[in-house]
C-alpha cells in the first residue's frame, strides 16, 4: 500500500509543532541537528529526525496537526518534513476556561476514535480528558528542546498494535 492511501480506521494522532518538531529551550552550544525555518519573521529549529519519525508514524496513523500554527503548518512544514498527505490541521477557539487551550478542538476531531497525542505541554486537564475518553487514549509528553524522539515512535507503534482489530475495524468504540 502506497503511504498516500488511507487506512478506513487507522487512529488518529494529534501533533503539536513547537517543542515536538519545532525545537527550543536547548542550551546554544548544544543545539540539536536540524534545519532552521523563518515563519513569518520567527526562527524555528526544525527537527533533522522529526521528517523521518512522522513518516513512520503515518504509516500506522492519522496525523492531524494540533498547533497554533493552523493553517501556517502545511504552507511551511510540508515542504520540509515530505509527508505525503497534507494533515488536518485545528483551529482552537479563544474560550478562557480551566482546561488547556487545545482540548475542546481534541475532542471534537477525536470524537469516539482510538487518539494519542503528542505535545511539550499537557496539563491536568489533558490527563483527566485522557482517562475519561471511552476510546483508547495515549498523551506523550516530549521535552521541546528535544523534540520528538525515536522513543516516543516505538511507544506510539507499540501502543497501535495494541490496539484491537475490532476496535480499528469498527473506528472507534
């Protein structure tokens, strides 16, 4: 099966981009490989693992870009990264409130969908929304001036094959 073809039900996986792909916080002499890219006058350190990494997750997920950047990931990640579909991407509404500012997109786009999600920056709500979903769940928190890791793949594919064929069959529970 060519990458660009779609499994019916393959679960979903939300991705931030600052502090997973994009990197920051690391000490100046010990910057980590990677490719720097000027998003509307700001410097971000992309990840020289993190095109490879998101390759080998696309095969066993959907990715959906959970990010600030919206609409600004495809028009300056997709050439750099070489993904070959274009994610979703969330918009998050200004809503103040007690839970994290991405989780109401979440779960609306989850919806009854097996969901991981990858981020530098879970918060409790994160944690009770995870451990309250009917569908299986799974946060993976990353350090952003590190970003995503080949650690952080093998725990998303291992937590995929064990997945249920049924559960992946019928979309959700």
């Amino acid at each position: 099966m060519a990458l660009s073809e779609r499994v019916p039900h393959k679960p979903l996986l939300f991705v931030d981009i600052d502090g997973v792909i994009s990197l920051f916080g690391f000490e100046p002499a010990k910057r980590p490989a990677g490719t720097w890219l000027n998003v509307d006058g700001v410097p971000h350190l992309i990840s020289a693992t993190a095109p490879g990494h998101l390759l080998a997750l696309a095969r066993l997920f959907d990715l959906v870009w959970c990010s600030g950047w919206e609409e600004k990931a495809d028009e300056h990640l997709l050439p750099v990264l070489g993904l070959p579909v274009r994610p979703p991407f969330l918009t998050f509404s200004a809503v103040a409130g007690t839970a994290h500012w991405k989780l109401e997109a979440v779960d609306r786009h989850a919806a009854d969908r097996p969901a991981a999600w990858i981020d530098d920056a879970f918060d409790d709500s994160c944690h009770a929304w995870a451990a309250a979903r009917r569908a299986p769940t799974l946060l993976v928190p990353t350090d952003p001036a590190t970003g995503l890791r080949a650690a952080h793949v093998a725990a998303l594919e291992a937590w995929e094959r064990r997945l249920p064929a049924a559960l992946r069959a019928r979309g959700g529970l």
